[in-house]
C-alpha cells in the first residue's frame, strides 16, 4: 500500500512545480522574444524565427467578392470546399474533412499530394462545370517569392515527406489538377493557416492585427514591414527557443520537454511549438502522470493482485492517497503554461506592432476552440502582460481556408 501524503507535501509535488512559470520569467520571455522578433526582421536573423514573407501586403477590407475552390492541409486534416465572399464582411463557405492518414503524413511527399488532389477533385465533381481559381492553406513553413509559388522549407508537427523539400508546393498540386482536370483549378494564393485566420477575421472585424494559431501546432502572422514593403509576415514562432541549450534557454524547459524533444522526429527543432500546441501536451502530462500513477508501486510485487478486480480500489487503495487530486493540478498546470506562454508571445507582437486601438489578435485551432478553460487562461494571461484592454482576443469567425480566397479577391 502506498504510504498517505494527505496534509504534507507529496513527493512529487516538484513535478508540477516545474510547469510553472513566474511573473518575472514572462517579462523576460517577453523581452527576449521582442529582441529575436526585431532582428529577424531587420536583419534576416534566423536561428530562431523565420518570419516569412506571405506577399498579402494591404488588411482586408470586407469589400472583396468572389467564389473560390479552398484548401486546407492542416496538422491533423486535410479541408476541401467552396466559399462565397459576399463582399460586405460576410462571407458562405463549406467544406469537407478528411483526416490525414499516418502513413500518407510520413511517407513520399508525393503520395501526400496524390492524396490532396484526390479529395479535391471528388469535391470539385460535385460543382457547376466551370473554371475555378484555387486557394491553398498550407500549415508548414514555405518560402514565397509571390502570392502563388513558394518552396517548402521543411515539414514539422507530425508530418516527414522529406522528398519533397524544397520543391514548390503549388507546382506540385497544380501539376496534379492539370493532368487529371485540364482548366478547371487554377491556384492562384498560397497562405500559411496564420495568415489565412488573419485574414478570414479581418474580412469581419477591420480591427483584426494579428492571426494565431493554437492548435496541432502554434504560430502567429501579424502587420509589419519586411524588406521595405508593408505585409503580413508568417513569424514561424514555433521555432523560438531553438539553438540554445537548456541552461541559457529563456524557455523554461522541464526534463520531460528535453525528453520529447530528444525522441521527436524533429529533434532541436519547434522548441516553443513543443511546449506550447495540442500535439504535445497529452504528451507532457502521460510522461509526469506515470510518476505519479507508479509512485508506492515502483518494488515489484507491490500491487496486490486482489485490486485488479475493481480498478477503482487501486485508486482509492493503491495510490498514495492525493494522487488523483495531483493529477488534476498537474494537468492544469500544463495547461496554463502553454496558454501563459502563448499570451507572453501575443502581448510581445502586440507591443511591437500596436497601431490601432482596439488591436484584435484572432485564434483559431483546436486547442484553444474545443477548450473553454484555455480560453480564459489566456484571456486572462493576456490582460494581466499587458495591462490594457487595448489587445483584444477573439476566436477566429472564419475558418484559415476562406482567408487563401480573401486575398485572390484582393490581389484582383
Ligand atoms: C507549425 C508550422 C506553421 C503553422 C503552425 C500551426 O508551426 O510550422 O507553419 O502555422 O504549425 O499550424
């Protein structure tokens, strides 16, 4: 039987603890953050971030109209569908969801745009037999030399097509389109999903500065100037944190962090993205849960077999007597860290690029949209860095795909 912790400390109370994060380190992320921002945009710094051109150079205005055949390759699904911009900030849309398979994720880059040409052209059977021009939202990131070209840099959260590094995405889907469809898609933009909630929200509220994504992965597109033009910079943020070891790392990394890193298919790569988005978190808790769930039982032999028949008595009798109390806080707090550390970087952009009250930063992604108590730890982090109610956060209205035909319309 596990010894009783109720009333003292339990032993692995530490564990939790180091998920959380002082006041004082968010002001020096925030700050470190900041400096990393400025020097990759001013000097083309890119150990951490990349800050990416996305050619989208003027905020939408509401005005734009159209009908447009969208895409989405996301960290999880793969979203086809039409939408309709009515040009007075209202727009229509629907699609269909495919999940990616696991095997199409990590296999030849090729086969990944079999795959999205295959679902794009049942959907598109389905349509008026007419010409279309195509958006493409592409979560990865890719650096563009126009509105409609740009090489894939490389692949992250769950996805490793290697053989397809380097090559230009829109090529490779729209070599597709004309052998199976001759003149019927014509992709006309590439967004990143950042860039594609920035926009899609900003088409409905003008205040819109900034889009976040805080779903599979995390990243952020906001308003800034790149090589003497005014655009919408994708800031790649999931890399912040890397190239620095642990102990200079302004990036609290725990042990369990330095472990998922060092088994990712990424290794050294995306350090913020790992402590932060949905493909991670689970992650962080089932490494610390097994401490706790195995703490009493760690000399074999020590679980009676009479428990196995009412799993309920291992927990009540089994666990030290707290534990499943522990196991709440700790999921908590995981929680809580990835959203104080999200806010850190909104409140740093904000404070760089705040030229409008109110600057409305628009989320969007599971992580934040399918969870009540992340939203409002964010919300709250967020009010308590920056003091104001000037930044303003909203979830995302419309969905990334709609924006990649936003900004066909507006390129017209
Ligand atoms: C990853 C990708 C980035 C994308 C983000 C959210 O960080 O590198 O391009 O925006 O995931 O999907």
């Amino acid at each position: 039987m596990s010894p009783d912790y109720e009333g003292g400390q339990h032993p692995l109370a530490f564990i939790i603890d180091s998920f959380r994060i002082s006041d004082e380190k968010i002001n020096s992320i925030i700050a470190d953050f900041k400096d990393e921002l400025d020097s990759c945009i001013r000097t083309g710094n890119k150990r951490m971030l990349k800050c990416l051109p996305s050619f989208v150079e003027s905020l939408p205005k509401g005005t734009e109209a159209g009908e447009f055949v969208v895409i989405d390759l996301g960290g999880t699904n793969l979203r086809v569908g039409l939408c309709t911009l009515q040009g007075c900030h209202q727009f229509e849309q629907q699609h269909d969801t495919f999940e990616v398979p696991d095997a199409i994720k990590s296999g030849s880059g090729h086969k990944l745009f079999d795959f999205i040409a295959e679902k794009v052209l049942a959907f598109v059977s389905n349509l008026p037999l007419k010409p279309y021009d195509v958006g493409f939202t592409f979560s990865f990131p890719v650096e563009q030399n126009g509105l409609s070209h740009g090489k894939l840099i490389q692949f992250n959260k769950a996805y490793d097509c290697h053989d397809i590094v380097g090559h230009d995405v829109v090529q490779l889907l729209q070599e597709r389109f004309d052998k199976l469809l001759p003149g019927r898609l014509t992709i006309r933009s590439l967004v990143n999903d950042t860039v594609g909630t920035f926009v899609a929200h900003g088409y409905i509220n003008p205040s819109t500065r900034m889009g976040v994504i805080l779903g599979t992965g995390t990243n952020a597109a906001y308003f800034d100037t790149l090589n003497g033009t005014r655009m919408i910079i994708n800031i790649e943020w999931g890399g912040f944190g890397d190239s620095v070891s642990v102990d200079k790392n302004s990036l609290p990394l725990t042990p369990v962090d330095v472990e998922i890193d060092a088994e990712s298919e990424n290794k050294g790569r995306q350090t913020f993205e790992k402590m932060v988005s949905g493909m991670y978190l689970g992650e962080q808790f089932r490494r610390c849960a097994l401490d706790f769930l195995t703490l009493g039982y760690e000399t074999p032999y020590s679980l009676d077999t009479k428990y196995l028949t009412d799993i309920e008595l291992v927990l009540k009798n089994g666990l030290a007597a707290g534990t499943v109390q522990m196991l709440n806080q700790l999921a908590l707090t995981i929680l809580e860290r990835s959203a104080k550390l999200a806010a850190a970087l909104i409140t740093a952009v904000y404070q760089r690029a705040r030229d409008s009250s109110p600057f409305v930063a628009a989320i969007d992604g599971s992580l934040y949209t399918k969870n009540p108590t992340y939203k409002e730890m964010i919300s709250k982090a967020v009010q308590q860095y920056t003091q104001s109610d000037e930044l303003v956060i909203e979830a995302s209205k419309g969905e990334p795909l709609v924006g990649s035909g936003i900004v066909i319309a507006a390129a017209k």
